[in-house]
DNA sequence: ACTGGTATAATGTAATACAGAATAGTGTAT
DNA sequence: ATACACTATTCTGTATTACATTATACCAGT
C-alpha cells in the first residue's frame, strides 16, 4: 500500500480496487481502512480530503519522507526476506 | 520453520541456530519456542523426546501429513505474493 | 422513496510477533 | 562440592496486525 500510495497520490477505495487488480481478489474496504489508519497514526502520510461528484469526498494520500523512508525499509527487508526464502525453497536439503 | 523441519527430524534449539546461519541473526529462543507449540497445538508435527548427553532432553520435531500440506500451502501463497510484490516492485509506476 | 455504486469510520475478535524470565540438565574446570 | 558455560524448554506478558462486520453518508437515476 505504501508503494501504490508512492505512486501517486490515492484514496482507500481506490487502493482496495488497485489491490483487487493486482490479484488480491478478496481484499475488503474494512482490511485497508485500518491500514490507512495506521499510516495515519505512525504519520508516514499527507491528507487531502477532496469532494467528488460520484459519492462522498475522499480521503488523498501523499506519502511525506518518513512514508517514503519507511517504504525504502520495507523493500530493504523484503529484498533481504525474499532471497533468503528463495534460497530455502529452491536448494534442496541443507 | 516447516521447511526446515521438513528437511529432518529437528528440535527448537537446533532451529535457532539454523535460523541465524540462514541469515535471521536476531531470532531469540522465544520466538522460536512460540511457534514450534503453535505447530504443536494445530496439529501439524510428530513429536519425539530424546535424550541427549549434553543437555536436557530435545523435543524432536518432523512434519504429519497436515504439516506437509500446510507447507505445500505456505509455499503456493508465498510464490503468489512474492510474484505479486516483485511485480510492484520492478515494473514502475501503474 | 429506493436502489446501486461510491466512500469512510467505528468496532470487535483472533492470531501473530517477539522478548524476557524462569527452570533445568550436562560436562568441565576449579 | 560448586561454580560456570552451554544446551534446552517453558511460561508469561505486551503490542501489533490481520481481517471482517456494521454503521454511516453522499450522489445519481428511476
């Protein structure tokens, strides 16, 4: 969510159909809202509330530098979490 | 940890320190015990108590066929994922 | 007024991650 | 004998996370 959110500028109803699309089929609104929510809480994240002609106005975020940062952690880790599970799964025994 | 005791007949301590020369330098027993008695109590292992002659006696682990499958599973959902978020994470914006 | 699609917030439960402290067995050096 | 280092497991507790459900609200078309 943070690398979609790096993206470009989004909201958590677009994000889920975002997920959804990547193949994430049964992520529900509830599940992403409370991500959100936190990126809010831990601030990892700039708010822009925008009216829409479509429904209720929507919530914008922007990812501010320690958004940023914290996605650069995550990729760090999970480069580092991915090769290693890779190396277990692909050479065999020992 | 299922991969590892799929490898062989194993105990909790061993597992630490396998973890650590996979990489995982940080895991403390803790952790490990937490999730060895969580396989435990969903079933998933044989356990074997031997004794040893440099220590208290080792809970050996191997998988059940429930811990075969939930590996298998493990995996499928982790070449889903990991695929997914290579995806994301190579291929740039949109 | 009602329906369907868009959108967020509030609430609750179960699982997970992880650490720390307690306990105990064994061999070796003092 | 006893103290120490290493091996080994268990117990306990806290914070976070995952995830779903329900409630609420805005808008357009019928």
């Amino acid at each position: 969510m943070l690398e979609i959110i790096s993206r470009g500028e989004t909201y958590g109803y677009e994000i889920t159909q975002q997920l959804r699309e990547l193949g994430f089929t049964d992520v529900v609104e509830g599940t992403v809202y409370t991500i959100t929510l936190r990126f809010e809480k831990n601030n990892l994240v700039n708010i822009e509330k925008k009216r829409s002609n479509v429904g209720p106005p929507r919530k914008f975020y922007t990812l501010n530098e320690a958004g940023q940062e914290q996605l650069e952690n995550f990729w760090r880790k999970w480069n580092f979490v991915s090769s290693k599970l890779n190396e277990l799964r692909d050479k065999g025994g020992k």
